[in-house]
C-alpha cells in the first residue's frame, strides 16, 4: 500500500524568496510573473503579515469538500494524497470553488472554455518517485516532503524542541479531518490569515447526513401519498356507490307504487 | 384607443429593450466568457444567475407539485380549476431554470455529463437528477392540455391513465430536490453567515417552497385574471392564502427554535447590514403577511390576497438572495453586486416566461373552468402583456 504523502511547512524557515512559485509555474507551465495571491496562473503564492511569509496552496485534504461537492466527479483524491482535477468531466458550475473551506480552487474566467485550477502537489513527479518541484526547490527546508505520519512526527519533535518559539498546534493536522499539508509556525496562525475555528469533521459528512436520509424519504413518501391517494379515492368511490344505491332504491320504490 | 396604442408602444419598448439587452449580454457572455460578462471573481464564485435564475427559480416553481398533491393526491377537487396554470408555471419556471444554468454554467455543453458521471455524494448530482426527472414529469403533466387542443384523444387518454402514478413521482422528486438546494449549503458551515447557516436549511428550504408555491399561484392567477378579463376563484385562492399562512407559520416557528439551538439570538442584534436584511426578509416575507393573511376578512378581499401573497413571493426571494449572496460576503471579505449584463440576462428570462405563459394561455386550454369574466380593475401592464403576446 502506497504511504499517504505530506508537506510540513514551516512558517519560521521562509524567507519569502518566492522559490516555490517560480518552480510551480515552471513545471505546470503557467504564465510567468510573480504574484501575491492564489490566481489560475498561481497554484501558491506567498502572503506576507509583517515580515511572515505565509505559503498558500491546496491543502490536498484526506476527505476533500471538492471531491465529494462536484456533481460529476471531475475531482479525485489519489492513495498518495494529491487531489487532482479532471478538466474533461467539469461542467464549471464552480461549485468547488463555493465549498472548499480553504478557498483555494481558482478559475479561469477570461476563458470560454474555463477550467478550474489549483495545486496538483506535483502528482507526476511524485509517481516518477521524485519530490513536488516546490519541496525540491526550497532553499531553507521551510517546505519538506515525505510521508505525513514522518512529518507529524518531525512536527511534533519541532515543537517541543523549541517550545518557546513555536505554537502548539500543527494546522492540517484536524482541520476539516486533516489535510495533507500541515504548517507549523512561532505566530498565532489566526494572526497569519488562517481559520482556526474550523470543524474538525470532514465537511462531506454534513451533506451525506441529508443524501443518506433520500432512501428512507422516497419510500417512507411514496407509501404515504399512495395511502392517502388509495383512502381519499376509496372516499369518493364509495360516495359515488351510495348515491347509486340510493337512486336505484328510489327507483324500485317507484316501481313499488305502480304495483 | 389611441392612448391605449401609445400604451401598448410603451411596454414594447420596455419588452424590446430587455431583450436587446438580454441579446447583447448574451453576446458577451458566450463570446467573451464569463469574466467579461459578470462580476464573478474567485471570492465569489456564485452570484445572481445562480441565486436568483437556478436557486430562487426552482423554488418559485413549487406551486405545481403543491397544487397537483392536493388535488389528485389528497383529492381536494374543488382546486381543479387551478391545476393547469400551476403546471404551466412550473413546467416554464423549470425549462428557465434550465436556460439560466446554461449562461451560468462555465462549460454549458458539458451539462449532460450528470448523466453518465456520477458522484452519489455530491448533493448538486442529486439536484440535478431530480430537476432532470421532474421537469420530464412535468411535461408529462403538462402533455394532456396539448393532446388535449390537437384533439389527440387516445393520447390524452393513455397519459391520463398514468395521472397518479406521475403525480406521485412528482412530489417525491420535489420534496427531494426542494431540500436539496438547502442542503448545498450544510457543505460551508464556516463561510455562511450564521444567521443563515443552519442544520435544518433542507427543512426551511422545503417549507418555506411550499408556502411560496401557494403565493405564487395567488399572484399568478391575479395577474392572468387581469390580463385574460377571466374570473377569479377568490374562494380557492383565499383557501391557499390559508395553507401559506400555516406553512409561514411552521417555518417562523422553526426559525426561532433554530435560532436558540445553535445560540444564535444574539446575531439578531448586531449592527451590522446583514442583520437588516435578515429582519427584512423575516418581516417583510414572514411574520407582516403571516399577519395579514391568518385574517379572513383580508384574506378574503381582493387587495388583501394579492398583497400578502406578494409579499411572501417577495420574503422568499429575499431569503434566497440572502442565503446565496449576503450570507458569503462577510467570509469573502467581499462584496458583489450583479453586473448590468448579468441583470439583463435575468430580466430577459423572466420577461421570456411572462411572454411565454401569455401564448400558452392563448392557445391552449389553460383556463378550462371559465367563469363569467368579473370586471376586475385592469391592469395596463398584463393587459399589454397579452397583446405583446399576440406579436408575431
């Protein structure tokens, strides 16, 4: 079985060198130019707070909001963990883009042919057995591949080691039901532009709490309106049965009198 | 007669420069794409066309599966005369829903993937089945009026046969997809403003649809009674008034508990825009004609009706808008108002389906229990309505 993979990104190591963006581009083959924000022609980006550079990206989650939302399942998430994007199945009804927790997927809206883009985590180097070229290119560790459990471990020995300097807290670890890149940091991740507040339940079993009530409403439904059709009509026929009567006892009762 | 000439140039005037800017914005939104024709961004992905066109569109269209339910389900039949223009409505209000997905969606042609690719766990795969399946029950429903005017009896015949069981499917498919489309929402319980964000969303979505479908068969046929110089059943219409009220009822009762569930109260009373439109859209849509309507001396006056079933259409638009647009922008750190073009698109569709109900009622048997035509305060506007109708 294939190990899930990860990214530890440590937000202390960052230089803001802007490295990962130039390689990103490369190897997808995106406009070049650098860029602040996530965009179609950026999969990350640096966004600095007060001298912290802070990476964004698809955070690649082990129960992505994406894969479970899209009505035609243009979304997958591989064994190894990239989430990857079928551009052949999407139809653009961008309904990616409104759940995913993070933000992150972008499109292309100057196109009449659009795609939705994001980070791939470099799922073809990492079949070729090699690392995402971000993780390659980063000149101070800051982001690391290997596998997650590795790097929670690695997190973790980080943290203690220095606990004055860094928060207690690995984001990505629970977030949404854990992600497949995990950041640590000696800021406050709120302070950071993160969402701390987030649900630590997989956000696809909100939505299957209603879908998986379909069965139980379509027969429990079905039964009931047949029944109620079944007695309102039974009403009217036997109404209809007992006027007939009647007016056949009235009849016969006339033909009494003639005799 | 020449006033009413100048009349009727006016409100072609009106009709023609929607469509042209319909036609135009339509130009630009399949030439230039998306970006160029709205005020999308990748903070806000979902504007007006899905909002109010898809979202506030399917709901709008609940009279048919109300109406049909209580007439051959719960065999209510003295609410006969009114089956046939809320089978109309909603099998227009779908084929709309349809047409403002196809502008909405970025690759329109690939509408048919739902079919073939499957995602059982997506709620949007679930709406979309439903909204397939039902608008082909609703032309079913709507095929004997057709057969009907051809005169194709055995046709006519073979469908009808099949009323109950077509019925039945229809409501199923309603209720499923009417709470669906609150259930895309259960997927963003951090982004959705909390006064909106709800577990019971699929619960409020399919009630407050049935309650809207009542409203709007009121003013459907208030509106079509002006343009037609046809009666109106007031009787039934003021029973309709009646179920709206209960279901405006069930719905403020759950939004309440709702609100003390999730310790939400205190939302209510920040200052903030989106506190004002959430006491708009409850006020304004629920409790003002809630108010009005659970009175029988207003619910069975003419003004009394139009005006508390109109404002429960106008409540229910409001708490789509909000769901689907206000709701966002505080997470977005954004805000989003439609572009002209995107306005224009939809104006132009609901204008369509104005013009549209208007030729069906013409030409087929829509209003099959004439009564005597009361001399009800025409209207100038759907007076002009059935004449730009009878444009060629």
């Amino acid at each position: 079985m294939i190990k899930k993979k990860a990214m530890l990104i440590d937000i202390t190591l960052c230089v803001g060198c802007n490295a990962c963006q130039v390689v990103c581009k490369e190897e997808n083959g995106l406009m070049e130019g650098e860029e602040q924000r996530l965009s179609a022609t950026a999969y990350t980006a640096l966004n600095e707070y007060d001298g912290t550079y802070v990476r964004r990206m698809c955070q690649h989650c082990d129960d992505p909001t994406c894969v479970s939302v899209c009505p035609v399942g243009a979304f997958t998430k591989t064994a190894a963990g990239p989430v990857l994007y079928d551009e052949n199945k999407c139809i653009g009804c961008r309904y990616c883009m409104q759940a995913c927790p993070f933000q992150v997927p972008r499109y292309e809206w100057d196109s009449t042919y659009p795609r939705v883009q994001k980070c791939k985590f470099c799922a073809g180097r990492l079949e070729r057995g090699l690392q995402p070229a971000c993780a390659e290119a980063c000149p101070t560790g800051a982001t690391k591949f290997g596998d997650r459990d590795e790097l929670i471990k690695e997190a973790y020995e980080r943290l203690q080691a220095e606990p004055e300097k860094y928060v207690q807290k690995i984001y990505g670890l629970e977030e949404v039901g854990g992600t497949s890149i995990l950041y640590i940091s000696s800021v406050p991740f709120e302070q950071l532009g993160f969402k701390t507040t987030m649900s630590k339940v997989a956000l696809p079993t909100l939505t299957w709490n209603a879908l998986s009530k379909i069965p139980s409403v379509v027969a429990v439904g079905g039964v009931f309106l047949y029944g109620v059709w079944w007695i309102t009509n039974r009403r009217t026929e036997v109404q209809q049965l007992e006027r007939k009567l009647k007016e056949m006892e009235e009849g016969s009762n006339g033909q009494g009198t003639l005799n | 007669m020449n006033k009413l000439i100048g009349k009727i140039t006016f409100w072609k005037v009106v009709a023609g420069l929607i469509f042209a800017s319909g036609l135009y914005a339509t130009y630009v939104r399949f030439v230039d794409g998306l970006g160029a024709s709205t005020n999308l961004s990748d903070e806000f992905p979902w504007g007006l066309w899905v909002g109010f066109d898809v979202i506030t569109g399917v709901g709008l269209a609940a009279g048919g599966f109300t109406i049909a339910a209580m007439v051959y389900i719960f065999n209510l039949k003295r609410f006969e005369p009114i089956v046939r223009p809320a089978i109309l409505t909603a099998f227009l209000g779908y084929l709309l829903v349809i047409v403002g997905l196809m502008y909405d969606l970025g690759r329109p042609l690939h509408i048919w993937h739902a079919i073939i690719m499957w995602n059982p766990r997506s709620v949007m795969f679930e709406v979309a089945w439903c909204v397939m399946l039902y608008t082909t029950v609703l032309a079913l429903e709507f095929s004997p009026i057709v057969f009907e005017r051809l005169q194709f009896n055995k046709a006519y015949k073979a469908i009808k046969r099949v009323t109950i069981p077509l019925v039945i499917v229809g409501v199923l498919l309603s209720t499923l997809h009417q709470s669906s489309l609150g259930s895309v929402y259960l997927i963003v319980p951090d982004k959705l403003h909390p006064l909106w964000y709800s577990p019971y969303l699929p619960l409020f979505f399919y009630i407050s649809a049935i309650g809207v479908g009542c409203a709007m068969v009121i003013v459907e046929s208030f509106l079509s009674s002006r343009a037609f110089h046809r009666g109106l059943e007031m009787n039934l219409l003021s029973q309709l008034g009646k179920i709206s009220v209960v279901m405006l009822g069930v719905y403020l009762t759950l939004k309440v508990v709702d609100l003390l569930e999730r310790n939400a109260v205190s939302h209510l009373f920040a200052f903030r825009y989106e506190t004002g439109l959430y006491w708009l859209e409850m006020v304004i849509g629920v409790i003002v004609p809630m108010l009005l309507l659970a009175r029988k001396k207003i619910r069975e006056n003419y003004n009394g009706l139009f005006a508390g079933a109109f404002l429960v259409v106008v409540g229910f638009v409001l708490n789509r808008m909000n769901t689907t647009i206000t709701g966002f922008e505080e997470w977005a750190g954004t805000t989003y108002f439609p572009s002209w073009m995107e306005i224009s698109v939809t104006l132009s569709i609901v204008a369509f389906g104005f013009v549209a109900f208007a030729l069906a009622a013409q030409y087929l048997p829509i209003f099959t229990h004439e009564e005597h035509a009361v001399s009800s305060p025409a209207d100038e506007f759907t007076k002009d309505l059935k004449l730009v109708s009878q444009m060629p």
